[in-house]
C-alpha cells in the first residue's frame, strides 16, 4: 500500500531547508551556524516534492498540507501520515486534537470574513499587511472614536495582553474588527516571530 507522506518544512531566503536553531525572528541562535535566517515555510510532498510557493507564516503552510495529501493520492489505497495537526481536509475519523484545530481554524476563517465592527469600546485586531493577512491585537487609548481618521493604539501579546510596542496612530482602514480570539491564529507570536521594527499603520 502506497504512502504519501506531506510535512512543512521551515526554508532560508535562498529556498534552501532550514534545521537551525532560530529565534522568534527567524534569525540564527548561533551566527556562527552558516544560517542565513529562517523566512519561510514550505509544503512538501513525498511524491512531487515541494508544492506551490512558499508562505511567510507557518499556520498559513499547515492548511495547505492536507490539501496536497488529497490532490496527490493514487488511485490505489494508500496512507498519509500526519506529522501536524489538520484543518478537517484530511481524511479517516477526527481525533480530539483534530476537531480542536479545524474548530479553531473554521471559527478563524468567519472572523475574518464576517469581522464584528468595531464601535468604540474593547480591543481591535489591526491590519499588519495591506492584504490583511497577519492581523495583531490592538488596544485603543482611552476616549479614542471609531469614526476618527487616526486612532492611537499600541499593539499587544494576544494571550497574556503585554504591551508589544509603543503608541502608534492607525489608519481606520487598517482596523479589520473588533478582537476576537479567533484571530490569534494569524499573529507573529502564533508564528513564533517578532513583529517587523519599523511597523507605520497610517498608511
């Protein structure tokens, strides 16, 4: 019985596999390492090798992997074996860790299709990207207006709630919603990264 088999594998610039030691930046532990940092993650098939592009954070790789498990298969019965959680594409029976991450990852997608306005009052989660794609968890000062043009708010951890920057001024363009919990699933600290040094969120 054939097996497929489908990981992600953490790549340097140069697309090259990366099995260093690196920080939440991606930059090597050890500079004497060769590492020339960590700055992505790639989904790799056993039968046809690495799929697709690369992506810039490793829960946006993990969905794509049991999906290329389903397009690659042979036609005869075969077995994938799982070395990371699924997102509810895999096939055979949801084990308990698999219903919590397809959980997770369904009530992700909903927030970020159907964002809950933000009117004022609570945490918002912040536009990091142009395309939306990493949002972070922000909190507004106090008497800040949702129909102002710049909102200052600083940005925080989206579990333990420790200031991770200073006060910025954010476009309200850049406010995707109100915070949910949901929405951690696409934050650098999820991702295991710093957030960029030099973030501008007026723009």
């Amino acid at each position: 019985m054939a097996r497929i088999t489908v990981r992600v594998e953490p790549r340097h610039a140069d697309n090259s596999r990366c099995e260093h030691d690196v920080k939440p930046s991606g930059k090597p532990r050890d500079p004497a390492s060769g590492c020339t940092g960590r700055t992505a993650y790639a989904v790799v098939c056993s039968p046809v090798g690495k799929v697709d592009e690369p992506h810039g954070l490793r829960v946006l790789a993990e969905p794509a992997s049991p999906r290329t498990a389903t397009a690659t298969r042979p036609s005869r019965p075969h077995r994938v074996t799982a070395r990371f959680r699924r997102c509810g594409h895999g096939t055979g029976p949801l084990r308990p860790g698999d219903q919590k991450a397809v959980a997770e990852f369904t009530a992700m997608l909903t927030a970020r299709q159907r964002p809950t306005p933000w009117t004022g009052h609570g945490d918002v989660a912040v536009r990091i990207t142009s395309d939306g794609r990493v949002l972070e968890r922000g909190r507004p000062a106090e008497g800040q207006q949702p129909a102002a043009d710049l909102v200052a708010l600083v940005l925080i951890h989206p579990d333990n709630e420790t200031a991770l920057t200073s006060t910025l001024h954010c476009a309200r363009t850049r406010i995707h919603g109100a915070w949910t919990d949901s929405y951690r699933l696409l934050t650098h600290t999820v991702a295991g990264r710093d957030l960029p040094p030099d973030i501008d969120l007026t723009i």
